[in-house]
C-alpha cells in the first residue's frame, strides 16, 4: 500500500510532534542515571505537558500581546522545519524544496528570537537575564551556524538537506571525507550549544550564574509554558534529526511511499535520536562546567573546525 505523499508529509510533522517528549523523556532518565539518582520516569514530559494544559495561564503585569503570542510562534516555527528536511524518507517530499538548510535555520531562529522577546516583555529580570545570554551566545554561535552550512554546501555541491543526505548516502567514501566530518563535528558541537547543552550550568538550572534556557520561560504557566517545554523538546528533535539523518547517518530513510518502509523508519528514527541524545548526555555530565566568559572559546571551536574543514577541502584531502 503506498501512502499519498502530503499523508507520508504530514506522517513526519506528527512523528516529531509526538516523538520529541519521549526522547527528552529518555535522555532526562540516563542524566539521572549517570549522576546516580533514580530520575524522572520515560513518560514524565508527556505527564507534565498535560498537566500545564489543564493550569490557568497568568500574565505578568504590563505584559503586552508579545508575551501571549510569543509560545505560539514558537512552537510552530519548530514545527515547521519537519517539513523541509529528511525525518522518514530518502527523497524528497511536496514541501522538501520549500527552502534549504538556511531557511530551517532561519526558522529556528524565530522561534528562539520569539521566545526571547517574549521574556524582555515582562519586565522580570532573570528572564531578561537569560534572554540576554541566549541572544549573546547565539550571536556568537551564527558565524559557525553559516561556515558549517557553507563548508557542507561546498562538499556536497548543495544546500539542500534532501541533496545533502543523498550525496552523503552515495557511498561511505563520501561520508568520511574529511572535509565532511570536520563539518559534522563543528555541527555537533553547534547542536550541543542550541539543545541547552552548553558547559556552564545544567539546562535545567534555576541557579542565577547558568539559567539561560530556563530563565527566559520564568514569567510563563499554564499552556502557554506547556507549548514552550514541548516547543523546547521539538526543537532538540529537530537538531538531531539534522544531524543523523543529514550529515552523520542518513540511513535507514524511507526509500518509497510504502506503508511497510515508512512505518519502519519512525523505530530507526526513534533509535538514531536516543542514540545522539545519550552521547549528549554523557558529554554534559562527563565534564566540569566552564566559567561564563569561557563560553567564547567553546563557540570558536565550533568555527575554527568548520574553517579547517573547507580548508581540507580545498588544499587536497578533502
């Protein structure tokens, strides 16, 4: 049986939806499990989502429509990007050519620009002050953002996410060139910065010195934080998805509309996504925090590593 292709379309929007809370959900445990605690069950980010749905939602006073506004456009900017990039199939769909990796990650950047305005709105100054540290460490991790896409582009001749993974699947020569995994690392190291992962404080602190994330949802209850915590965990799955499905390990994709391969690639999806999610975790719980003004030179690895990597590619072993 073949599935039409704007079902397969919405199938990967749905997937990701739903799949997201579930791979916090099992990352949150293997922290816990690592620090020696017992930890949050599997399930809990689902139990905790819907227990904010049914709160009432309060406003800061003085707020503006900003504020209330602010979680939708985010929560759906980090839909949206499912749409353009390969989650269950190898080859494009309907909407796969809306934009390039580019326009992903300028969509992205709504929804965390969104939710940064959101927490200027309200006056609160923890949250000012973890929407100022998000802004300032995105704007340092951009140029690496643009460089990675750029080095990738120039390896691949595209910068499709479809055409990229495609090029990459081509044969494995391919995928271990060493242009393209310098790249692949300068990425992975960009995803450890954008999914709260950053050396300074665990994402989840409300310590004043490391709350970043955190911080810039202070001021929010009820859907409207239900909306940023799921919104949060469908942009970390977004991330990953990239980074497996595009640049490391763009296998076990989907290669037609058939019923059978497509519900097979959600499992391998699920699998790739635990997989980098525990890596990250091992890595976040591996190592002493750094100091703040640190951060600077873990943002510069990122950007150093993707320079190198169009320099490989273009002074002969890449």
């Amino acid at each position: 049986m073949q599935l039409p292709p704007a079902a397969v379309q919405a199938l990967q929007v749905l997937v990701v939806l739903f799949m997201a809370p579930l791979v916090s959900g099992v990352i949150a445990r293997v922290e816990a499990r690592l620090q020696g605690r017992r930890g949050p069950r599997a399930l809990q980010p689902y139990y905790d989502i819907a227990k904010l749905f049914r709160k009432e939602m309060l406003a800061p006073e003085g707020a503006s429509w900003v504020f209330v506004a602010a979680p939708v456009v985010a929560f759906t900017s980090f839909l949206t990007v499912p749409l353009l990039i390969p989650v269950l199939t190898d080859f494009p769909l309907p909407l796969g050519y809306m934009g390039d990796i580019m326009g992903g990650g300028l969509i992205l950047a709504l929804g965390g620009f969104s939710v940064a305005l959101a927490a200027l709105d309200t006056g609160d100054p923890y949250a000012q002050l973890g929407s100022s540290r998000a802004m300032t460490f995105g704007a340092l991790i951009e140029p690496s953002v643009l460089f990675v896409v750029f080095a990738v582009a120039l390896i691949t001749t595209t910068d499709l996410p479809y055409a990229m993974a495609a090029v990459d699947r081509s044969s494995l020569a391919q995928a271990l060139r060493p242009a393209h995994l310098l790249a692949a690392v300068a990425f992975f190291l960009v995803v450890l910065s954008d999914t709260g992962r950053i050396p300074v404080e665990t994402h989840t602190s409300t310590l004043e010195f490391g709350m970043i994330d955190e911080a810039r949802t202070f001021e929010h209850s009820g859907p409207a934080l239900a909306l940023l915590k799921w919104g949060s965990a469908i942009k970390q799955m977004v991330l990953y998805v990239i980074l497996v499905d595009v640049f490391c390990a763009p296998w076990g994709l989907a290669g037609s509309r058939q019923l059978g391969g497509v519900l097979l690639a959600v499992p391998v999806l699920l699998a790739k996504a635990l997989g980098a999610g525990t890596i990250f975790a091992v890595i976040d719980n591996s190592f002493s925090k750094l100091r703040l003004y640190k951060i600077t030179e873990f943002m510069a690895s990122a950007f150093a590593l993707s320079a190198v990597s169009v320099l490989v590619l273009y002074l002969g072993g890449g």
